[in-house]
C-alpha cells in the first residue's frame, strides 16, 4: 500500500490525511510556500528595521564588522542593511526573490561560521549559539533554489532568474 500519489506534474505527492479534504491540500500545497516566503522575509524585516532605527550605518559597520574582523566593514554593513530591509520585503513578495535570497543565505553564512561558530550551538547562551542563522540561512538558500513560486511578484511579472 502506498502513500503517495501522482499529480499532474508526475512528481509523487503524499496521500490526504483525511481524504475528504483533498481540495485543501491540493490548496494548500501551492499556498504553503508563499507562508514559508513571508514568514522568514518578516522575520529577517523585523531586523532589519531595527537597524534603521538605531545607530547610523557607520556605527553599525564598526561595532558589527570591523570590531570582528570583516572587511570593508561599511560596505558589509551597507549590504546588511540591504538584505535585511529590501532583500526581506522582496522574499516577502516575491520580487527578485533569487537574488535577495542568496544574498541573504550568504550573509547568514558569514555570520554562522565567522560570528557564532566558536560560541557552540546552544543560542540560549549568553554568547549565542550558531543554529539559528544556519537555519535562517538554510531556509533562504533553499528558497534561493527554488524561487518565488507560484504566487509571486516574479511569476506574475513573468521574470524569474
């Protein structure tokens, strides 16, 4: 007995749950991934905003990068500011979402492996820990895969990277 069935992609989709709500999950299947876009592109905005409304970008860059070692601090920290206000409300639409989302994973790969890495994987620590932006950066690199999806600004327009 089998658990998956055929859509008409050819590609195996699970089986309902409860067969009677087969038009939601055929619903839900496509309304999934716009959820997944918008959840971390506000989360990443919600940062980002914090940011703006704090010190200038010159501070940031040197309390943030130039005090841990990454160069041409004002030019990462530029870039920062970017991801985490455009790039976020990008994904969260839909816009350009290959591109700010592979920024993003690259950022958060920088600040995993040069920030958080060496204070272990615990992020209730004081410190913090580095599974939360290897998660982050693993959701953007894998929405940077796949791309906007079915309801985004790139499909809509009729231009996905």
């Amino acid at each position: 007995m089998t658990t998956m069935t055929s859509n008409t992609a050819g590609a195996a989709e699970p089986r309902p749950i409860i067969p009677a709500l087969t038009p939601f999950y055929a619903f839900a299947r496509d309304a999934s991934y716009p959820l997944i876009r918008a959840t971390i592109g506000g989360t990443l905005l919600v940062h980002g905003i914090i940011k703006l409304m704090g010190p200038p970008i010159a501070v940031f860059a040197h309390n943030s990068m130039a005090q841990r070692g990454i160069h041409p601090a004002l030019l990462v920290a530029t870039i920062v500011f970017i991801n985490e206000t455009i790039g976020a409300a990008c994904v969260i639409l839909g816009l350009f979402t290959r591109f700010f989302a592979a920024s993003i994973a690259i950022e958060m790969a920088v600040i995993t492996f040069l920030v958080f890495l060496p204070h272990g994987y615990g992020w209730t620590r004081p410190s913090g820990g580095f599974e939360y932006p290897l998660l982050w950066g693993l959701l953007f690199f894998a929405v940077a895969l796949r791309g906007g999806g079915p309801y985004s600004l790139d499909r809509k327009i009729g231009w996905e990277l």
